[in-house]
C-alpha cells in the first residue's frame, strides 16, 4: 500500500485567463485511505483527480505515490484503477471480457487472466455472471463490473469520478456501501471525488473540501461537520447559522461574544485566529443543536417563528432573533406553534464555534 501526496498542485487551462482550475492544493492521503474530493460544480475536482490519474500534467506543483514523483508520468506508467460515472464499460462484451480487458493489455492471459477474473468478480459479489452481456446487467450491477475491472489489474491506487451519479436514490445508497465494504477489503488508496455531501461524509476517512480551485479544509467527516473552517464549509456541509456577534473578549483558542439578547458565550475558535474585542465574530450553530424554549425564559433568545415545517424526522423552524434568521430542528416541538408565535431559542455554547469568512 502507498499513500498520495499533492504538492502545491495548480492547473491552468491554455486560455482560460488567469483563474486557475485547481489552484495550490496541498493534499497528503495516508495508504489505504478513503480520500474523498468535496465540493459543488466546477470547483476543480475532476482535474484534480485526473492529473493524480496522470490524463493532465499539472501546471506546477509535484504529485508523489509513496517516496516516487509520477508528475510526469502518462497515466499507464502510474498503476491506477479508474472508474468513472458512465461505468465506461464496452457492451458488445461479455462480464468477464470487460473485467479482463486490462489484463489482456498487461499480456496476462489463460488461466492466470481466468483466475483473476474470476476473483475480482467473487469481489464485488458478482461471482458466475462472467458471460453475461453488460445490457443484461443493472445499473448497479454495470458500476460494480466497472469496480472490478479496475481492481483486477491490482492498482496501486484507486480513482473513483462520481460514480454513483448515474443510479437512483437507493442503489446509489447500497452502492456506495458496496464500493466501500471492497475497498476496506482490497485495502486500496483510494480517492472518490462528489459533489454529494451527505455520500462524502457516508464513506470517506477524510475529506477536503474545495471550492474555485483551493482546498478549504481537510478533516475527518465529523472534525468538518462540527469544525467548519469557514463560512463555505459551515453552509456546504449540511445546513449551518451563521451568526455576527460582537467580541467582548479574546483568547487563544476561545473567543467571548455577546448574544442579542446581552448574555454572553464562550465559543471555541480555530487556533491562530485573529479576532480581538470589538471584532464582530462569525459563530456557526447547526440547526439540531439549537433548543427551544418558552418565550418569556430569561435563559433563552426571544424571537418569532416566520416558518415552519414538518419533514418526519423533525420540524424545521425558521426563528427571526433581533433582525437575523436562525433555522431550527426540533424532533419534539411542544405546544404544537405557529407561523407569528413567539418563541425563546437556547445556544448551547459547547455548539458553537468561530468560523473564518
Ligand atoms: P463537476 O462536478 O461539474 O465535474 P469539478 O469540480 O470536477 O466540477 P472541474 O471539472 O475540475 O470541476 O473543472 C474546474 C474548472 O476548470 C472549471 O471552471 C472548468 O470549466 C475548467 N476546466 C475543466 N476542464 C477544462 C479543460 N479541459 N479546458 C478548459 N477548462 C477546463
């Protein structure tokens, strides 16, 4: 097993002026990772992942597998399996003819290319479907022959474009259980890149999350839930508040900011940050983690409720407190409110947290 590195890695189109398409990423994925690209439309996942495939040579910047530099490397000298959203699979082919394919260019042929064939397909659980025709196969079932022939040629890394993209909401969900029960079992390195947050924060060890071309945070799915570095990453991943509160007084790692209603908080705060008093912080606050209470509790914000909604597993409220709107989740909302009632917010301080701009 190798690990990943991306140093510095920039990208320019030729006439695309002079926004970079990936703009400095510094990446270091640890062998046998699940490594995952986050972030929306046209933030420069994809050529990040095709130059780490070797499809692109970065503009400037070094990608290294383990100690060797393969920056320049054409993308058959680098060992990597890919798959890719439209599985890419040849349908006049058989199961067994597509998964085989990379082998045959890798002249391994007769019984040793039967074996692994065979192998690969017991891996993504499609054992004694190898004479099938790919049109004879679901969707689900074509992404998987895809996997497999991507494993078979044992690759030293695994690349994996939006490939559950193409399947519907419960195939994608059993899917991307699939891909990661064979990866742990392969123990391959492996980078997925999405634009789908909640696939992101289902299957990967890490994830960085990028926006115009620069990674904004690299983290565990839970340090970037509950740690957004900034204001993007706290609105991309799930939903946030994101609240302006005045600095009473700055430490460390720890700011003390006044709430509307004049109580104060200590909030945590990303070391190394530069706020000071009579700064305005940026607090983040997930929905969930907002309570409520009555509106006359002097403990709690007082504000009124300008929306509501009821999705099953919770009520969502929209709450306006002193001219901003917070959106609340509750799983219980006692006394069954309206649209135009009052209602008192509780900001747990151990919830909150500084976020950059
Ligand atoms: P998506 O989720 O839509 O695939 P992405 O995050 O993968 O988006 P990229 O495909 O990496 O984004 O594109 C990043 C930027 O680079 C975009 O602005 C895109 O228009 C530009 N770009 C990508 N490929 C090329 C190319 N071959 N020539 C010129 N510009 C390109």
């Amino acid at each position: 097993m190798i690990g990943v590195t991306l140093e510095s890695v920039s990208k320019r189109f030729p006439g695309t002026g002079d926004a970079a398409a990936v703009d400095g990423v510094d990446i270091s994925i640890d062998a046998g990772e699940f490594f995952t690209l986050l972030g929306p439309s046209g933030c420069g996942k994809t050529t990040t992942l095709r130059m780490v495939a070797g499809f692109y040579f970065p503009t400037s910047g070094r990608i290294r597998f383990g100690t060797e530099d393969v920056t320049r490397k054409p993308p058959n000298r680098r060992d990597t399996g890919m798959v890719f959203q439209n599985y890419a699979l040849f349908p006049h082919m058989s199961v067994a003819q597509n998964v085989g394919y990379g082998l045959k260019i890798r002249k391994v042929r007769g019984a040793e290319a039967r074996r692994r064939i065979a192998e690969a397909l017991e891996q993504v659980h499609l054992g004694g479907y190898g004479d099938r025709r790919i049109d004879q196969l679901s969707g689900g079932q074509q992404q998987r022959v895809a996997l497999a022939r991507a494993l078979v040629i044992r690759p030293r890394t695994l690349l994996l474009d939006e490939p559950l993209s193409n399947l519907d909401a419960k195939l994608r969900e059993e899917t991307r259980a699939e891909i990661r029960r064979i990866q742990r079992e392969a123990g391959i390195t492996s980078i997925y890149v999405t634009h789908d947050q909640a696939e992101a924060m289902a299957m990967s060890d890490r994830i960085a999350v990028m926006e115009a071309g620069r990674v904004q945070q690299i983290g565990t799915p839970q340090e970037i839930y509950h740690r957004p570095a900034n204001t993007f990453v706290a609105r991309f991943i799930g939903r946030s508040n994101v609240l302006s509160l005045p600095v009473l007084a700055a430490g460390a790692e720890s700011v003390d900011v006044r709430l509307p209603n004049g109580a104060s908080r200590t909030v945590a705060a990303p070391p190394g940050h530069d706020l000071a008093g009579s700064d305005t912080a940026l607090v983040s606050i997930r929905p969930e983690h907002i309570g409520l209470a009555a509106p006359d509790d002097p403990e709690a914000l007082p504000g009124r409720i300008t929306d509501l909604e009821f999705t099953g597993m919770a009520t969502n409220l929209t709450v306006e407190v002193s001219g901003q709107e917070l959106m609340v989740a509750a799983v219980e909302v006692p006394g069954g409110p309206a649209v135009g009632d009052r209602i008192g917010l509780r900001l747990p301080a151990a919830r909150m947290w500084v976020v950059r701009p």
